[in-house]
C-alpha cells in the first residue's frame, strides 16, 4: 500500500464534475483526486457511472460541466492525444491490442520508433521492448508471435509495458484482470505494486471486491452518477462498501473501523 508523504499536488483532480445524457445525470458534480504511487478502486453498479467518469478524464468524452487538474494545473482533454500529453493513459479490458501483430508492435503501436531516415526502427523497437517487457516480467518469451497466441496475463504485460514505456503518470485501468485466472490475476497484482512502486497513480475499476481490497489504498462508491462515498480501504468492510454500491449508502450506525490509525497518509484523506 502507498504510503507517499502528502505534501505534494495530487496528480490529478476532478472537480464537480457533470455529465447527462438528456435527462440522464451520468455523472453527477463528482469530485475526486489521485496522489502518487496510490490505487484508488472506482466501484459502483452498472450504469453508475464510472465508465463515462473515467471517459472524460481519458479524454474520451467531454464533460458538461467541472474541472481538471492535473499536478495543480487546469487542463482541458478534448481528446485521448490530450490526456496522454498529460501522462493519463487508460487500459481498457479489450486491451487494445492488435492481434496479428507482435508484442513490439503493439507496444509501439501509433508512435512507432523511426530511424534518423524516417523508416521504422525494427531493431531498436525490438530492443526496447524486450527490455521493458523483461524489467515487468523476466519469463516473457515469444516476443514475436502474434499476441492472439499469448496468454492474457502476457497481454496485459504488454498493455501495461505500453504505459511504463511513454511514461504515464495516471493509469485507469478497466477491470484489468475479469478476463484472468489466479495465478495470472496475482500476477497483474505484482504489476500494479511494481507501478505504484514507481509513483504512478491507479485508477482501478472494478466489481472484484477481492481485487479492491487488495490492491487499493482508497475505494470510491458511485451510485446513479454521484459519488457516494470515498473511503480508506483500511476504514471500511466488504460489508460496508456492497452497501454503498447497493443501497448509495453506509450500513446504519457505521463507524470507520480504527486500525487505519496505523497508516499515516490516512489522516490527510
Ligand atoms: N453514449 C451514451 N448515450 C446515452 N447514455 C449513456 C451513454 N453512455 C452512458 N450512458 C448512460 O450513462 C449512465 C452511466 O453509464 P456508465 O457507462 O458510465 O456506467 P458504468 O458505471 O460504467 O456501468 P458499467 O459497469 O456497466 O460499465 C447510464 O445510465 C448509461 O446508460
């Protein structure tokens, strides 16, 4: 778990955001920041709205109202281009891969490496990939197979090395291992401590408690567009955030439960 000092900017901010659809309130005045090196789980039911939340901040959809702020600076991301300027990266669960082609290509897929003359730089995409892919996961092999023949653990390997490689400072991550067994769902778990190791931001949208309560250091509860709730992992039961996805609200009588006393950054939530 993260346990960055809290005396910097958060990453990013999203503040009062808004976004309808007619009289659909999709999202609905939702504030909500990210420090480095933490895991904030974004739960909620179907058509809560974390999937357009996280659009508007991939820059995928525009917001009807709100603002962003990336390390303390007001952005505007009209478009995903915008949003990775700004180091905001988002894996989807289809990964975006493509399948015919090889883990280099893909990683570089979009912003292929070009030599001095303008032709693609085969070998030093080959190179750097291996070395990225090798520093995720020493047992990758099969660099040049088509990704359709890896596993899904080595895929999202390679959807996640894309990120580390053009230095992403915010990853949002859908549901990344609903697709995966154990022991490749644990593995995705070591890559995600290896990311917030490196002081990387995650936004992991889930429905696995389990992978919630492993993984994150906070957990945020949508409910028919509005955030209703934003907890420290440590101050919460399973218990109490299935009724903050169910019922938009905490079990009657809640208390935040004590051992978070232990963790130091929980005071500055
Ligand atoms: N392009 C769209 N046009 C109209 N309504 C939309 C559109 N996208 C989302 N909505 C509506 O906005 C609301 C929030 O949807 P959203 O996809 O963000 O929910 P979600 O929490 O991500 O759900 P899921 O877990 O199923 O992905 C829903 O009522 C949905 O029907």
């Amino acid at each position: 778990m993260s346990q960055q000092p809290r005396d910097s900017a958060p990453l990013v901010e999203l503040i009062d955001i808004e976004k309808h659809f007619g009289g659909v309130r999709a999202v609905n005045g939702v504030s909500l920041d990210l420090w480095p090196g933490e895991v904030v789980g974004v739960l909620g039911h179907n058509g809560a709205g974390k999937s357009c939340l996280m659009r508007i901040l991939s820059g995928a959809m525009a917001p009807n109202g709100g603002e962003i702020r990336v390390r303390g600076a007001r952005v505007s991301l009209d478009s995903p281009h915008d949003a990775r300027a700004q180091g905001i990266e988002t894996i989807y669960q289809t990964l975006g891969l493509a399948d015919h082609l090889d883990a280099p290509a893909n990683l570089f897929l979009g912003r292929e490496l070009k030599t001095r003359f303008g032709n693609l730089d085969d070998r030093r995409m080959l190179r750097e990939a291996r070395e990225v892919l090798h520093r995720l996961n020493p047992n990758f092999r099969n660099l040049g197979d088509p990704v359709s023949r890896l596993s899904g653990g080595q895929r999202q390997v390679i959807a996640i090395a894309r990120a580390i490689y053009f230095e992403v400072k915010i990853l949002i991550m859908d549901e990344p291992t609903a697709a995966l067994g154990p022991s490749e769902t644990a593995m995705v778990g070591k890559l995600i401590r290896q990311l917030q190791a490196e002081g990387i931001g995650i936004f992991l949208v889930s429905h696995d408690l389990h992978d919630v309560f492993d993984l994150c250091d906070r957990v945020v509860v949508m409910n028919k567009g509005s955030m209703v709730g934003a907890h420290r992992i440590s101050e919460v039961s399973k218990d109490d955030v299935l009724s903050l996805i169910i019922k938009g609200e905490l079990p009657p009588g809640w208390r935040p439960r004590h051992h978070e006393a232990a963790d130091p950054a929980a005071a500055a939530v």
